[in-house]
C-alpha cells in the first residue's frame, strides 16, 4: 500500500486542532523561570566545597570590584550608625564602662509633726519640680571656671593656631559641664558640623538634665602645619592634629544618672584660620 507525501495527505480536523495547541504561546509564570534558573544553576554548580570556592573566586575584575564596593558600603553603614548611636546617647563609645546609678525613688518616711512634706529622693538626689534630678550644689556650673585665650593664641602665627585649638578644646569641656555653648560657638564660624554636632548634644542634654566632671588633656601634639586650598581649606589655615586624654564623667538625663570615669584616648583634628584678626575652628 502506498502512503502518500505529507504534502498530498488530507488535513482532517483533529489535525488542525492539533497544530492550534502546539503553536498557541505557552503561559511561563515568573515561579517556573525561578524553578528552572534554580535547577539550572543546581545542576552546573560545582561538586564539593573546594570546588564552589574557587569558582566564587574566579571571577571577572568588575565583578571583584563591585563584591569589594558591597562591603565598604555595608561597613560604612555600621560605622555611622555606631557613630550616630554614641552621639546620641544610645550606647557608649568602645571600651568605656559605665555605670548607672540607681534611680529606684526611696522610701518616704512618714510626715513628722514638725514637717507636713519632704522633697521627693531618687537615686540620693532630690527630685525638681520639673520632674529632674537636682544637680549637686558642690558640682554647681558656677564652680566651673571659664578658660582664658591665651595671649600668644592671639598672633598669626602656628604657635597661635597650635594654642588657639588647645583653647578650643578647654572651652569644649567648660561647655559640656556648665552649659555653655555660646562660648563655644563663639570661638568657630557659622555652619562647621563638627562644632555645630557638639553645640546640639549639649544644648539637647541640658534641655532636661546636667552634666559635670568632663575633662580633656592634651597629650601628644602630632601635627601643626598650614593646609592649602587646594585642599578644601580656607586662605590662611592651619591644620592641627591632637591626641586627647578624655574623661565623660557623670551626667544626668531626667532621672537617670551616668557615670563614665574611664579615661580614653582620642585624636582631635582641627582647621584653625585667621579671619578678623583671630583664630577661628573652620573644619575639624
């Protein structure tokens, strides 16, 4: 029996039906790509630990720059929040310690014929009417003395940057234990974030709550020398780099006492320019 050419053959119904199904579009939902790119990346993944790792690190130099720049960008997110937290208060600098002092209120004696009230305790410390501890009268901002300029920190010199910026930071501890910052932003031009960020915190704490005990000392001067402007800087800077023996010591927020007598070492980086015939921090 001869079977005739394709091209001869009738084209029955169920034929056509059949040439409609195979050519309509098959519907590939997004799960069945993620399904096969999975069991496509399983079944060419390489067998064995060693293997995997030395596929990971042969790569294309973009591809190294690219995993390289995801990590800085991560460790710079860390850092800033850590950054954030410490000037905010929300934990401590590395390697301090500190403690904080019950603020528990004690027991009220009952009232005695001769006194119908007692001031409210928490903590030893007496309870203001504004709902703050009292600030111990012995540690009283009026005990602190305000740091004097030095007359040689008054010349245009790097001898009188070098001193203007170890008064800067004097006036900076005068300012967290007395509440003084127009001291302080008195000794910096306008629109510095680095003696704008220190003037806030300290207006912020004093809003409701005190501080005393903070001391900062000049250890090591490493570095007074004029910067350029093709650096950033302004005309007639210089740059001074201080290592700083610091101490927080204790400060009150509310009703909540802490306590930081731990001493730590930090660098202090300051831009000191002559501007109206005095030394000013413009950078640090």
């Amino acid at each position: 029996m001869m079977v005739p050419p394709l091209s001869e053959r009738p084209v029955t119904e169920e034929d056509e039906e059949q040439f409609r199904r195979e050519s309509m579009p098959r519907k590939y939902t997004l799960r069945q790509r993620w399904a096969d790119y999975r069991a496509d990346a399983k079944a060419n993944r390489p067998k064995g630990a060693k293997a995997r790792v030395r596929a990971w690190l042969h790569v294309e130099p973009f591809y190294w720059g690219m995993r390289v720049t995801y990590v800085v960008l991560v460790v710079g997110a860390v850092f800033a929040v850590y950054i954030n937290g410490v000037a905010e208060g929300w934990w401590h600098a590395w390697g301090e310690k500190p403690t904080v002092a019950a603020t528990t209120p004690a027991a009220r004696p009952a009232p005695s014929a001769s006194s119908s009230t007692e001031a409210a305790m928490s903590g030893g410390y007496q309870i203001g009417p504004d709902g703050v501890l009292v600030r111990p009268a012995e540690h009283a901002a009026s005990t602190y003395t305000k740091p004097e300029l030095p007359e040689e920190a008054k010349e245009n010199t790097e001898r009188g940057a070098e001193l203007a910026a170890e008064h800067y930071i004097a006036t900076l501890s005068y300012a967290w234990n007395t509440g003084d910052t127009q001291s302080l932003a008195s000794l910096s031009v306008e629109g510095v974030p680095f003696a704008d960020g220190h003037i806030d915190a300290i207006n912020g704490l004093y809003t409701d709550g005190w501080a005393y005990g903070n001391e900062s000392k000049v250890t090591k001067i490493v570095k007074v020398e004029p910067v350029t402007e093709e650096l950033g800087a302004q005309p007639n800077t210089i740059g001074t780099l201080f290592h700083v023996t610091t101490t927080d010591g204790v400060s009150c927020k509310r009703q909540r006492i802490t306590i930081s007598n731990n001493e730590h070492t930090v660098s202090f980086a300051l831009y000191m320019t002559w501007q109206n015939e005095r030394w000013l921090v413009t950078d640090g």
